[in-house]
C-alpha cells in the first residue's frame, strides 16, 4: 500500500500539534489541582467533567484528524465538536451530583463514557481529516480504510512511546535512589512534572510516527497479512457453530448466562476482518474462489447469529429487567446487527457486486455507530435513566422481593437517575404499604459508598439495634449478651434494616441462634451459631445451607418454621432447603477443658 504524500505535515501543522499537546498536559493538570485542593471546579462535578470531557476529547480529535493547521475547517470543527464534548461531559457530572447526593469519586461508568465518546471522536476525526484532504465532503471508501487504520496505529505507537518513556524514567529514579539520590524519584511523581512532560513527549511521539507515514503504513501491510490468514477460520467457525445448533439444540446457548457476548465477539471478530481484508478492493478478492465464497457465506450468516445473541440477551432481560450492562449489550446488538443485516441483503442482492456496495454501506453506518454512542451519553436516551425505572418497576410488580431487591444498584450505579427513582419509591403508596421498602432506601440512601456498611441506626438504641434484624420465630426476643455482640461486632447488619436474620433453634443443651447472611439474589446463606455459656454468648460454629429440593433459593422469613433432620449431623429443614451447623475448633476445646 502506497501512503499519500499529503499526510506529512507541514512545519506549522507540526509545531502546533506540540504546543496543542502541551495546552492540554496544563489544562489537566489544572483540572488536578482542582481536585487535590478542593477548588472549582471540582467543587461542581458538572463543571468538572465538563472541562475534563473538553481538555480530553477535542485534543484527541485533532491529533487524528488534523491535516493543516491554518485551516479554516479546524475552526468549524472546534466550535461544533468542542461545544458537544463540553455538553456531554456536564451531564456526566450531573449524574454524580444532580440529584443532591453526589456519588463516589469515582463511579463505574466514567470509564463507559469515555470509551464511547472515544469512539465516536475517532470516527469523526476519521472523516474530517478525508475532508480537509480532499478539501471537499467527498469520502473515498479507500481514502476512509487507509486512515482508519493510521489513526489506530498512531495511537497504538503513541501509546507504547510513552509507556517506553516512562519504564526508563522509573529506572532512572530507580537507579539514583539506590545510591541515596531520591531527587528523581520524588520529580517524576509530582503532577507538575508529570502532566507537561507526558503531553510534550506525547505530542513530540505524535510528530513523529505521523512524519514516518511509511513505517505505518508498513504495520499496516503486516497486520493486514496476519488478519487474511484468520479470515476464513473466523468464517468457519460461524458456519460450524451454526451448522451445529440443528443437532445440539439452543437450549444450552441459555444456561451459559453469556451466549450473547460470545457470539456478539465471533460477529464483532469477523466483520472486523472481512472489512479489513475484502472490502479494501472488492474486484480483485484476495482468495481463491472457493475460499472467497465459504468468507462471504460467513457473512452471510452472520444475522441469525445476531437474532440468537439478540434472543439470549431478551432472555436475560425479560429474567432480570434492564440493567446498564444488558442495555449495552443490546445497543452493541442492535449495531452489529445493522451490519450484519445490510450485508446480507446487499450480498443477497449484488451477488458479485456485493462489495462495492458494503463499502458504500460503511460509509453510512459508520455516521450511525458514532451518533449512537454520542446519544446514549445524554439526557435524550441515557441507559441509566431506562435501568432505574425498569428495576423500579419490577419492585412494584412484585417480579422481585422487597428484602431481594438490589437498592445499592439504584444508589451507586445509576447516577442521579437512580437515586431520584429511590426517593420516588420512598414516597410511593407502595412504600407505605410495604415498611421494608422505605427503610432499606432510607438506610441506603445515608451509606456513601457501595460497600462501606456504614451503621445506619444509633446504638445505644438497643430496641432500634434489634428491629435491625429479622428475628425468626417473630415473638423471638434477643438475649442481652447476644444483643451485644450484634451492637458492637456487625456493622453488615447495621447498615441495612432485615438485611441479616437471626434464628433461634432449639438444641439439646439449650437454645442456639444464627446470625445469617444472605446475598439478594437467596442463592447462597451462611453465617455465624451462638450459644450461652454460663450467661456469656459464645460462637460455636458456622451455619450454611447445602441445598435445596428444587431450587438454590435457601431464603428464610419471619413466618419460617425450622424442623431438626434425623442424621448423624446438627442439621434443620424448613420443608424446601437444609440448613446445617459446622462446629469450629473453640467449641470442641470448650468440651474438653483446653483453652
């Protein structure tokens, strides 16, 4: 392949691509010391993610997507893309504080937000660098696959360039600090050092492999090499997986829980490589023609792949409700399936033809993946919005138990959207029929991260301690030196009203209570046995459930019965699943007399 001439820069295109990179190192670390000092705009997350959205993307646009510096085109793409950045990244910080409760510092799908935008800045950065070269909004689908895989080799060596400077400056400070030189060291963790130099020596790298255009393009030659061998074994392994079903069935592709992510990469996989091996000269294929037809009859098959994925991902969805998670999942679903479905019926359709017009069909659904991933991150079709009212709407339809239901997933991982949909069910008619639901919102509500099991009553509040617990039978009363240990030794349990139980069984040598944990979905318990010993509440063992007669759910209630098993072990039934107490080692040596 022959790199164009026009794709080195020139002397002003080359010096402003390092000073661009050098505006952004002191920006970031601007928006650092915000952070460090607690000083706007990190006191707003709005504002904040805003201008890291702003500092972040628009730089990367224009590393990739810049041809000529004086250009008027760069300011039209800089007031239409920065504006955009700066609007995604506020309503990323408005659901971390929107709702007035803001969530940790770092919440899960920060990541999400930038891998999306991401992609999208590339795709677009992809076409405005073919526009500025042709100086025209005329796109080359030749033009558009030479550049695409520049810019992910520009970025793969840029990546490795900076990591190699940075493995030889930890050496360095290494090296010195060994001889008591710890000067070095010290520097290169300060941020003042840390920022400008990573974004000069960035975008010094990015002069560089965008000088050598060649040695990319040379990359490029190598994967594409590497990428023609395992074409045809990706389409085989499509063809094979569905010629399969016929005899094994479906039924096995749902007890995985993760068919539609594997058969989403295997679609994923193979699009990737027809692309980057057929699509570049569509009358010349680089196969035999046995070997060309068994590729397109991959892709050709590649719908029913995606209805499979689709129907296990519905599945999941229709068992659990939506979540963010299987929301991605679908739109990764619904996108891939606007490739496979327009390559099959264009293959259906232009036969020999086909690939001139899947080329030009990429052309079209490369606009339509960019717009979806700028769309799912605003307010117009936010995942996190859909989550918390479908998860909300379960509870409400009894799909879900009150003492089951996840309100952590509302609380930590739906932003703003979820928290307004937990103050909603808090003041709900359904809330104020059902006490458990309003009181684990309003316990989960005052936690402030996740896992943190921050107690949520006072306790020196003995009875308030004991509401804390489902007590099974329900007339149970809690001894004194048990109430203690309850007080002092588990904050778990003190975090979240009936998230623990605590079961009086009878014994041979008096009562035994287990203090029981569960997770929401019943699928496992465990927990602790406590017996009295001469007025002291002692561990005597663990409690567990080794199964069930139909099911995994070991899940107990206020109204349970337990009945003893006749068996060589300590072990009790409530009709369904078998609950079994393990002695540990201090119970044995309180028998014998050791210490």
């Amino acid at each position: 392949m022959e790199a164009h001439d026009n794709s080195r820069l020139d002397t002003v295109s080359r010096y402003g691509l390092i000073i661009l990179a050098v505006v952004q190192g002191f920006a970031l670390y601007l928006l650092h010391l915000s952070i460090d000092h607690g000083a706007w705009p990190a006191t707003d997350p709005r504002w904040l993610m805003a201008f890291y959205a702003l500092a972040g993307g628009l730089p990367v646009f224009f590393y990739l997507g810049l041809e000529r510096m004086m250009e008027r085109r760069n300011a039209w793409a800089a007031a239409t893309v920065g504006p955009l950045l700066f609007g995604l990244g506020w309503h990323l910080g408005w659901l971390r504080w929107g709702a007035g409760l803001e969530l940790p510092d770092r919440p899960y799908f920060t990541f999400i937000f930038f891998v999306s935008v991401g992609i999208s800045l590339f795709i677009l950065a992809l076409y405005f660098r073919i526009w500025c070269i042709n100086r025209a909004p005329r796109f080359d689908y030749r033009q558009l696959l030479e550049h695409s895989w520049q810019h992910a080799l520009t970025l793969a060596l840029l990546g490795l360039f900076l990591g190699t400077f940075w493995l030889l400056l930890i050496l360095w400070g290494a090296l010195f600090d060994i001889i008591g030189i710890s000067f070095f060291e010290e520097l290169f963790e300060e941020p003042i050092f840390l920022y400008p130099a990573s974004a000069f020596v960035g975008g010094w790298g990015l002069v560089l492999i965008r000088e050598r255009i060649r040695l990319v393009a040379t990359v490029q030659s190598m994967c594409e090499v590497l990428i023609k061998a395992l074409l045809p074994l990706a389409a085989l392994i499509g063809i094979l997986f569905l010629g399969a079903l016929p005899f094994t069935g479906v039924a096995k592709i749902w007890e995985t829980g993760h068919a539609a992510l594997l058969m989403m990469s295997l679609a994923i996989v193979l699009l990737f490589f027809f692309n980057s091996v057929l699509s570049e000269n569509p009358e010349h294929p680089p196969y035999p023609r046995w070997m060309h037809g068994l590729v397109i009859f991959g892709v050709f098959l590649l719908p029913l792949n995606s209805l499979l994925a689709a129907w296990a991902l519905g599945l999941r969805i229709e068992q659990y409700g939506l979540t963010v998670d299987r929301l991605w999942a679908a739109t990764i679903q619904l996108l891939i399936a606007g490739f496979t479905f327009s390559y099959a019926v264009l293959i259906l359709m232009k036969r020999a033809r086909a690939l001139g017009a899947i080329q030009s069909a990429n052309k079209v659904l490369a606009f339509v993946v960019a717009g979806v991933l700028i769309l799912v991150n605003t307010p117009a079709a936010d995942m996190r919005a859909w989550a918390a009212e479908s998860q909300a709407n379960r509870l409400l339809n009894g799909e879900v138990e009150a003492d089951a239901f996840d309100y952590n997933y509302l609380r930590f991982k739906l932003g703003a959207y979820g928290v307004k949909e937990l103050r909603k069910l808090q003041d709900s008619e359904f809330a104020k029929q059902n006490p458990l639901v309003a009181d684990r919102i309003d316990a989960v509500l005052k936690q402030d991260k996740r896992w943190q099991h921050k107690p949520v009553v006072d306790r020196n509040d003995r009875q308030a301690v004991a509401d804390m617990f489902m007590v099974i039978p329900r007339e149970t009363a809690i001894p004194e030196p048990l109430l203690d240990i309850l007080t002092n030794d588990n904050e778990y349990c003190l975090s979240s009203p009936k998230q623990c139980q605590l079961v009086r069984t009878p014994s041979r040598d008096g009562e035994v209570y287990w203090l029981l944990f569960t997770n929401r979905y019943g699928s496992y318990i465990s927990g602790t046995a406590y017996s009295d010993d001469s007025g002291t509440m002692k561990a005597i063992g663990r409690v567990s459930s080794p199964g069930c007669h139909e099911s995994n759910e070991a899940r107990l209630n206020e109204n349970t019965k337990l009945a003893p098993v006749e068996s060589p072990f300590v072990a009790f039934t409530d009709g369904q699943c078998f609950y079994l107490i393990q002695p540990g080692i201090d119970y044995f040596r309180g028998l014998t007399g050791q210490p």
